[in-house]
C-alpha cells in the first residue's frame, strides 16, 4: 500500500506501524514536518482494518508513505526485508535515511508462559531483542547519520539481564516443537518482570551497538532510547492481556488527567509520545547518541543498563545467538 505522493529528500522507518504508537508516530511527522519525510510503515498485516485507516489519515495530509509487511517473529523475514530495503535505498528507489531516522516501536507482550517465534525462540526475547539488534544491523550500510529511536519502556528497571540466559541456538525448539507450557499463563508479575527485561537488553544492546558506531567516524548513526511513558487506547502487543491490566487502564481514562498532572508521562494518549518521538526525529541534533529520554526529558536509564561490563555480556549473547560476529 503506497501513496502516490512525490518522494520526499528523506526516509523515516515506523515498524509497528499499525498499533496504536506507530500510527500516532506517523500521522504526527505528517502533520508537524509536512512533505519532508518519505514514510514506510511496516505491520504484520499491511492490510487489516487500522492499516487501512492509518494510510486513509495519512493521504489526508498529503503524506508520501507506504505500507510493507514484517514478520518480527522469523529472522530470516527481518534479513530479507533489510536487504531489499538496504538495496532500494542504494538505488535511489526511496529517499536516503540522513536527515529521517528509524523507529522502532513494535513490541510483543505475551501473558503465555512459552509462545515461540517461527525460528524456535522464546517469542517476547525473539522479537522484542534479537529480531530488533538484527534489523538495525541489517540496516546500518544505508542509515548514514539518521536517527534510530528505540522505544523504551519503564519496566526495563524491574528486568533481568539473566531472564532469558536459558534461551540458545542450542536450547530453543524449532518452530515446530511442542511445550506443555505453550497453552499455560503468566500472571501479570512475571508477565511484565519478562517483558522489562526483553526491554532491558535491548536498551543495554542499543548502547554497546553505539559504541561500536562512533568508533567508525564514518558512521554517523544515533541510536537513542526514549520511553513513552504509559499509554491509553488499544495496545496490538498482545491479544492476550491480563483483565487486571485492562481493568487497570479502565480506571487511568476515567483518573488520566488527575494522574498526568502529578507525572507527566504517567498515562498519555500515543499522540503525546508520538509528539515527542517526532520532535527528536525533527532536531538533527547531532550528539544525542547513546541517550535515554522519557518523552521529551532527558534522564538516565537504570544502574544496571548502564553497566558498561554487562553491556558487553549482553551484547556478546545476543550476536551469538544470531550467529553474527561482536563487530559492525
């Protein structure tokens, strides 16, 4: 699905584009820097129903976008479609990614205690880590001095770095294999302790991976980490949440005002982080790599996160559970 609008000078990549923060994303560097930015959405189902509305808001503002499916859930998917990216922007086919950026707003949270991806991993690691390290990867040959924003989550801090230790090429199942854990459930707790610390080490991932690119001054990309905060409307992550948690976001729409005047970043609709994802893609601001930011206040990320030592640990585990050497 693609509009007919001319190209713009440069690419902004939304990867979840059909949830409820990638869509706010997009329809918000379409209103605030119009005609700029070439959009690409990627969504499971470029097709379904909220993909339709998104890309009927966008042609409404006149935004030159299009829609590709991603499957986050099988690496060689997220390889392919990195190539046929990398080798459409090598030929002009869309505008370059300096002066755009990435950003990374697809997730899975999962209450089910051993959902796998199609390549055998545990699905929230699967997804919310190594398929996200890959693309960026993957992708790095044409992302030149553009932006990469990760989006963060608060829950990194009740996270582990050892949750998913267990999870090796030599361990997990093939896509095929059977658990008898594959229909059992979390409770919210451990629900959310897994998805912080999925979190976690894609936070801790992301500052090893900058490190790497600013000891190449040829590579100019910025990585940065921002956590939207807490947000209202529908969540795509998972079809399965907790009734707790829904009774939980039941109550913040009625208490949501009350709550965002004593913290900000409390419970937003997605179009307030979407704002803020949109005024950092929009800065160029050159030095922002290797940051942290809740919406649009710059902070420190937690203690353990920033452990340099076991920033390479995790870095270490992750490429060699992708196969792929420590180095760019």
């Amino acid at each position: 699905m693609t509009s007919a609008a001319p190209l713009p000078a440069s690419t902004i990549l939304i990867t979840g584009g059909s949830g409820s923060l990638g869509s706010a994303i997009a329809i918000q560097i379409a209103k605030s820097q119009p005609g700029k930015h070439h959009l690409i959405l990627t969504a499971r189902k470029p097709s379904d129903e909220t993909t339709i509305n998104t890309s009927a808001a966008l042609r409404s503002l006149g935004a030159s976008f299009e829609f590709q499916a991603l499957d986050l859930s099988s690496l060689e998917h997220v390889k392919s479609f990195a190539a046929k990216l990398t080798e459409r922007s090598k030929k002009g086919e869309v505008p370059p990614f300096d002066g755009g950026g990435v950003a990374l707003s697809a997730a899975m949270l999962t209450y089910v205690k051993d959902s796998r991806t199609k390549d055998g991993w545990n699905e929230v690691y699967g997804i919310n880590v190594l398929a996200q390290v890959l693309f960026m990867r993957e992708l790095l040959p044409v992302l030149g001095g553009a932006m990469v924003i990760v989006i963060a989550s608060a829950t990194h801090a009740i996270g582990s770095v050892d949750y998913f230790l267990a999870e090796t090429i030599e361990n997990c199942k093939g896509a095929d294999g059977t658990s008898q854990r594959e229909q059992e459930t979390f409770g919210l707790s451990e629900a959310m302790k897994r998805y912080g610390s999925s979190k976690l080490l894609f936070v801790m991932a992301s500052y090893a991976l900058q490190r790497r690119i600013n000891a190449k001054p040829s590579n100019t990309t910025q990585i940065i980490n921002l956590d939207p905060g807490g947000m209202s409307g529908d969540s795509r992550m998972g079809s399965d949440a907790s009734w707790i948690l829904r009774f939980v976001k039941l109550l913040l729409v009625v208490f949501g005002p009350m709550v965002r005047w004593l913290k900000k970043d409390a419970f937003n609709p997605p179009e307030v982080p979407a704002k803020a994802i949109s005024d950092l893609l929009g800065r160029g601001d050159g030095n922002l790599g290797g940051k942290y930011f809740i919406l649009d206040d710059e902070v420190t990320s937690s203690a353990v996160s920033l452990d340099v030592k076991l920033q390479g640990e995790v870095w270490a585990k992750v490429c060699r559970d992708l196969g792929m050497g420590l180095e760019t």
